[in-house]
C-alpha cells in the first residue's frame, strides 16, 4: 500500500447484477482508485471498465455540488435550508390541496441500496403517494420465471463450476455482469462449452464456442424446436416431466403442432444448429442457461422466457447441480419489508414506469403537483422522450435527487446533490448473485452533496412525523437488515465485507417441488403466432439498443461521446442504402421522431437489425428513446424497447 493511502471496503452500485467488491484507495481526502475486492467470491478483484470511468465522473468539475434551483431557464445555487423548506412546503400544500396522491415518488434504479427504503417510508409516512407499477427493467422475467417455478429464484452464480454447458441466452456478461468472469473464465478454462444465443455477435461472442443469432423477439420459437427435437429423439427427462411437471399434454400437443420448419422459419435458424442445441441440452449436462435481460424487452417476453424454461425441463436441468434456467435475484429481497411502509396508508395510485410520461399527463383526479425523482434519468432512458419530458414540463414542482445536470434535470425545478457509494455507509444487495456487500464511508461527499438518507431525515424534520421517522443511520440499518441478522450474519460481519445471505439456495428446485399452487413446474401451453408488426414494410429494421461495455445506461459526463451515437448496421445493407461505414444517417421510427447517427459497418450483423447503445444523452445529440413508443409488455409490465421499428437512410 503506498504510503499515506488507505484502502476501505465498498460494493459498487451501479445497476447492474455484477455489485461488485471493490476496495477504495484514498490519498488525501480523495479516492485516487476503485479496485476489485479479492475477497469478494463472485467478482474476485476483478473489475470493468465502468469503475474507472465512475470514478472520473465522480471528480469532474460537472458534478453538482451545491442544491440548485430553476428559475426559467438557469439553475442558481441555493441553501439546503432553503431548498429543503420549499419541498417541504410544496409537499404540504400539494396534499392540503389535492391529497397525497397529488406526489409522485419516482425511483430509478441508480442508487438502490438499503436505506432507499427509507424514501419510501417517508412518502408512506406522508398519506401515501402516487408511486410507480411495472418497470423499465426486468420485471417480464420475474413474472414469466414465476408462472413456471413459482417466486423466481436463480442458481448461485458459484453454480457454474458443476456445469458442462453455458448457455447465454439474451444476456452479454462480458459488457454487463463483468463481475461474473472469474467464474466464466474458470469454466472456458475447464472446456466448457458455451453458446451464445443473441441476434448480434455482443462482446460475449468472443466468451462463446457457438453464436445462434435468431430474429429478434422469436426466441419462443427457438427454444420450442429445440425441444421438439429432443422429444424427437426420445432425449427428454421423463422422470422430471412426469413426476414433477404440470400441463405435459397440452404442451407436447403444442408442440406437435408446429411443423419443425414453421418453427425454423419464425426464429429464422437452420436445423443442424437446431440438433446441435438439441444436444448441447442433453448430453452437455448439466446445462446452466443464463437468460438476460434481452428477451424482457418484447411485448411478448414472457412467452419467449417460459419457452426457454420449458426446454429446462424437457431437457433434465432443473433442478440440476450445473444447470438451471437462472436470470435475476431479489435486489430488495434480504431487507425487513415491512420498512417500505405499505401497511401505514390506504392502497394509493400507481402509475405505469413503461408509460410514465402519458400517465403523468392523463392524471387529473388528482393532478400531479409535486414529483419527487430519484436516482433515475427518465427523460432519457424511459421510452418516448418526448412525452416523458413534456409530462414533466407540465407538472408545477419537480425535484431532482441527483449528481448531473442530465437530460431530466432540465424539467426540473429543484436539484439535490447527491453522495457517491463510496461517501456514505450503507449496504447493498445484487439483482445478479447471493452476497450483500457493505458500503463505507471511505471519504466525505465534495461540496454540499449529502446522502439521501441525510437527506430525508433533514426534510423529515419539517413533518409531525419526524419522531417516528428522524432516527440514526445505526438504528435504521438494524431495522432494515433484522431478516439477515435473524438468520445468524453477525453485525460486524456485515461491515467487514461482503456476506452470503445465509439461506439463498446453490441450487433451487433440487427436491422437485416448486412454489407454483400445485407444487409442480408449469409448462407453458401456448405460444402465439407471430404476426409480423403492422410498421414492419414501412420501417424495415428492429431497432435494439442494447447495454454498452463503456457506460451504465446514461450515467455519463455532459458531453460526454457528444454527436451522433454510432448505429450498427450489416455491411451489405448499408451499402445496398447507399451508406457508407462511418458516414451520418438519418433513423426515423414510427414516433414520428427522426435521429441522425453515424452508421457503423457489421459484416455480422443480422440485415434485418440495426444496434445502437442505449442511455445517450438527448442533449449529447444521442437520445435513442426518442424513436421508442411507450408500450407495456402483455405480463410483468415491462417495457418492450425492443419492438421499436426503424428506417434508416443516408444523409444527403
Ligand atoms: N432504449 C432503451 N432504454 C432502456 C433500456 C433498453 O434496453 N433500451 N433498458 C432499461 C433498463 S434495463 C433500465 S434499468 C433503465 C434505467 O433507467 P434509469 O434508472 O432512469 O437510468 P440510469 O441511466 O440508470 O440512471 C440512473 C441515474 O442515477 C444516478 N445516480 C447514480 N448513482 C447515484 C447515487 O448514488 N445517488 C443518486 N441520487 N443518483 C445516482 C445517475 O447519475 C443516473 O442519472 O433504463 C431502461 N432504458
Ligand atoms: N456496461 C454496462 N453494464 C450494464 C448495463 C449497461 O448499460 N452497461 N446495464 C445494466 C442493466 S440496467 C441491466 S438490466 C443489465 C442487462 O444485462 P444484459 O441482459 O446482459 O444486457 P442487455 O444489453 O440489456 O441485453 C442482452 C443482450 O440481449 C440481446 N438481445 C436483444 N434482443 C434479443 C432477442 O430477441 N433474443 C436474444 N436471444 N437476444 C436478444 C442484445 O443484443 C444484448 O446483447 O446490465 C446491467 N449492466
Ligand atoms: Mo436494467
């Protein structure tokens, strides 16, 4: 350790399943690194590239220091006093005029640790508000996984070292979960096969022994001719489908009828790739699938993950040491739900985080006259930016709990400087393995930044609430973490490093009974027929915007990347448009809204997909969401980005 440094245990907590341990190095008042923390048994020291890249955006002169507020169009710096007295007086009037379900409270997925629970506790303490239903994010795959096995649970990512096979269906670890390569590479390293399955060759192809590119959103298809082959061949784990497995008529009736070709044509893959999945399924078992966040973003999404759960089983891997069909983990799950508030106020409005922008603007009994934002940047990553923005413009208060000046702040009213993990104490959990890590105050926030717990107790103060509610840190965190110190983690355990939640399963499902009502896994019965989308002659590519290796979603610096976002596209259709690589397009979507890109040669890519990453700033010139309708998938209420339609031509 170099002299004058000291090195303090953190997690990262950028939204991603990785949740990394890290060590923070600080010389001076200021941490100089982020490291990977050996200790930590999933990520094992290593880190990504998003780190470094935080930790630079953490310094830049950009970041606010200072409470803001908007007054026509400029920001001027206010006290905390100040600031935190007119919320509380806009809060007030709101439900003295309207009621409590006048606030929204919107939380974003940028600072999701254990005492936001808190944020929402002191709205519940409120009347209760308006909050959100459905998500941006993963809520398809909790709600398809759960149909199949009951409440979703995931085998432990240390599962991987008993499987013969990976299977990356939708998901891109190598730019997304890069916590997870110690144990993908152990397994390559063990002659592990893995298969990618993804429309484009993602920065995993170079992880994979085998790419399957099917037409997006046709996934269910794949994952039903595989299985048709294995019953064809008489491969398939009898004793699970039988003993353990409801709806087996029904779903070998449907299967028996789609033709093997009507199956091949909707996914758009060939029969030899088909066979060889077939077997990789059942005589590379155990099969770990490791499903990402890729097939949520269809309307139909939960069709296209119960189909890949159905070939779990067909093929014997639930259930299995090494297999499994895994996708998420309960980020919330270890904490004393009971702190969220729900039961201290009536049932209140929800409204629609997949449609938040008409939502907003069809709400009049009561209207929204307060928003309250919180670690979220919806006017960029939500989808129809527009509406999303023109929603906000027309709410009276809107308060931003941030760290930039990002595209949603610019519809705001009243701007809260945020602290960064590594300056305040907490704890976080992962929607992407089983360990909880420990935040650590490892330096003081710069400027005027406060935590949001900080935060919110201040605020509190101005309430009749404030003595249920205005409480320490300490006491707050051995409230929300009672469920883990029940099950025997000591305290200091949990600030030493990172813990294993003591009763999360290595491998679930091993007994055979499932959380469904009847106790048996549930086939699924039905896929629907695709019909092709209504825009698909006039708008000819599916636009996916997918989750980049650089940055998490639109955490960036202002500027930052500014111009047009790069737009991949196969070689020879861009040439066939007369675009060459390198050269500006224009991409218009059914929104009516046009973008223009600078167009990027694949020779790999699908022609009837372009790639762009999502979370570019609208006023970086990027603002993908722009071009996305706002729509809401058939189950789970997520949001299918990836049914946006796109034309793209070459700019004269
Ligand atoms: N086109 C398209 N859009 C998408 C997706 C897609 O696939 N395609 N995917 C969607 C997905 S999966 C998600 S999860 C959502 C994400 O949607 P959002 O959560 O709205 O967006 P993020 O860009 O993750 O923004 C997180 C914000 O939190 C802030 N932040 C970071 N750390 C802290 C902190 O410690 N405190 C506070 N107060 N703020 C902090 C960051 O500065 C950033 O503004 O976007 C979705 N949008
Ligand atoms: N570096 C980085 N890390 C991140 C994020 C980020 O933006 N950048 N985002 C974070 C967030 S919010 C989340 S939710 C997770 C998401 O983690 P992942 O699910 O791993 O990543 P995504 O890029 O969202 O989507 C995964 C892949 O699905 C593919 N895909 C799209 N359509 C289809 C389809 O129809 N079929 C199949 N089989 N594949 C398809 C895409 O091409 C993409 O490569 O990652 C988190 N980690
Ligand atoms: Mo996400």
């Amino acid at each position: 350790m170099p002299t004058g440094e000291t090195q303090v245990v953190t997690t990262c907590t950028r939204d991603c399943p990785s949740a990394c341990g890290l060590i923070a190095h600080v010389q001076g008042g200021r941490v100089v690194k982020l490291s990977g923390n050996p200790a930590h048994p999933v990520n094992q020291g290593t880190v990504c590239r998003k780190v470094p890249a935080f930790l630079r955006r953490m310094h830049s002169p950009q970041r606010v220091l200072t409470p803001l507020r908007r007054r026509g169009g400029s920001w001027s710096p206010v006290s905390w006093k100040d600031a935190l007295d007119e919320m509380a007086e806009r809060l007030k009037d709101a439900v003295e005029r309207f009621g409590p379900e006048s606030i929204l409270y919107y939380m974003g997925f940028g600072e999701r640790t254990a005492l936001k629970l808190l944020n929402a506790r002191f709205f519940a303490l409120l009347g209760g508000v308006t909050t959100l239903r459905g998500t941006l994010c993963g809520g398809t795959g909790y709600a398809a996984q759960s149909q199949d096995f009951g409440p979703r649970v995931s085998h432990d990512p240390l599962d991987l070292a008993n499987a013969r096979t990976i299977v990356l269906w939708g998901r891109n670890p190598v730019a997304t979960q890069f916590g997870l390569m110690p144990q993908l590479r152990r397994a390559r390293d063990r002659g592990v096969k893995v298969v990618l399955i993804d429309p484009r060759a993602s920065e995993s192809a170079a992880l994979a022994n085998v790419h399957i590119r099917p037409r997006p959103g046709r996934d269910a298809f794949l994952a039903l001719a595989v299985a048709k082959r294995i019953l064809e061949q008489g491969w398939q784990d009898q004793e699970f489908l039988a003993l353990h497995a409801d709806n087996l008529e029904a779903y070998l009736d449907m299967l028996a009828r789609e033709p093997m070709d009507a199956l091949l044509a909707a996914c758009d893959v060939d029969a030899a790739t088909v066979d060889a999945l077939a077997c990789d399924y059942v005589q590379g078992r155990p099969t770990a699938t490791l499903l990402g966040w890729g097939l949520h973003r269809f309307t139909l999404g939960h069709e296209m993950i119960r189909a890949v759960d159905a070939l779990g089983a067909v093929s014997g891997n639930i259930g299995l040491a090494g297999g499994g069909v895994s996708q998420g983990f309960e980020e919330w799950g270890p904490y004393d739900q009971e702190v969220w508030g729900a039961d201290l106020h009536p049932p209140r409005r929800t409204f629609l985080m997949p449609q938040i922008g008409r939502e907003i603007l069809a709400a009049t009994d009561p209207p929204v006259a307060v928003a309250v934002i919180s670690a979220a940047n919806p006017v960029c990553m939500a989808p129809n930016s527009d509406l999303v923005a023109q929603a906000l413009d027309a709410v009276p208060f809107v308060v931003n709990m941030n760290l930039f000046l990002d595209d949603t702040a610019d519809h705001c009213d009243l701007f809260l400087p945020c602290a960064a993990f590594y300056e305040q104490r907490d704890l976080v959990a992962s929607y992407g393995h089983n360990m909880v890590g420990p935040l650590l105050r490892a330096v003081d926030p710069p400027g005027e930044c406060r935590s949001q717990f900080d935060i919110f107790m201040d605020l509190a103060t101005r309430f009749p609430f404030a003595d249920q509610f205005v409480h320490s840190e300490e006491l707050w965190l051995r409230r929300i973490l009672r469920p883990l110190l029940e099950k025997g983690v000591a305290w200091d355990e949990l600030w030493r490093g990172p813990v294993r939640i003591p009763d999360a399963p290595m491998v679930p499902w091993a007994d055979g009974r499932f959380d469904t009502p009847t106790g048996r896994f549930q086939l699924l019965t039905e896929v629907s027929a695709c019909a092709d989308c209504r825009d698909a002659a006039r708008y000819p590519f599916s636009l996916l915007t997918v989750g980049g290796a650089r940055y998490l979603c639109s955490e960036r610096e202002p500027g930052d990347g500014a111009g047009p976002a790069d737009l991949s596209m196969a070689s020879d259709v861009a040439l066939r448009l007369g675009i060459a690589d390198g050269s500006p397009a224009r991409m218009t979507s059914p929104l009516g809204s046009s973008l223009v890109v600078t167009v990027r040669h694949d020779a790999t890519l699908r022609p009837d997909v372009v790639v762009c990453e999502r979370g570019g700033w609208l006023k970086a010139g990027q603002g993908v969401n722009r071009l996305i309708p706002d729509m809401v998938s058939a189950v789970g209420q997520g949001t299918p980005y990836y049914e946006a339609r796109v034309d793209v031509e070459p700019l004269a």
